[in-house]
C-alpha cells in the first residue's frame, strides 16, 4: 500500500471519528451515522489495499 493511500485512509477514518463525536455531542444522529459510515468505507479501503499487496506480493514470488 503506496503512503498516499494510507494517509488517506486514515485521514478519512479520522474525520469519520469527528463526524461520530460531534453528532454524539449534538445528539445528531444523522450526522453520528455519517462518520461511522466514513470509519466503515476507510477500513474498508485499507482491507483492500493490504489484500492488494499481497497477491502482489505472491506474484512477485513466483515470478
């Protein structure tokens, strides 16, 4: 995973956090759901980018 792409992931997973906290705070449920949906598509990216380097990874050694 290049540093750019991790760098926004969690840039985004902490503005998901900020999100959670201030609809928290304000009793936003809207805007609660929103950050926890920011946190999800994050951790998901970062999934995907870890399973990317692995197969890339593989192919580097059987070649």
């Amino acid at each position: 995973m290049g540093a750019d792409d991790k760098f926004e992931n969690k840039t985004q997973d902490l503005a998901g956090r900020g999100k959670e906290a201030a609809g928290a705070a304000m009793g936003d449920d809207d805007l609660k759901a929103e950050g926890k949906a920011d946190q999800g598509k994050a951790k998901a990216k970062d999934k995907l980018e870890h399973a990317k380097d692995k197969v890339a990874g593989k192919i580097d050694d059987v070649l």
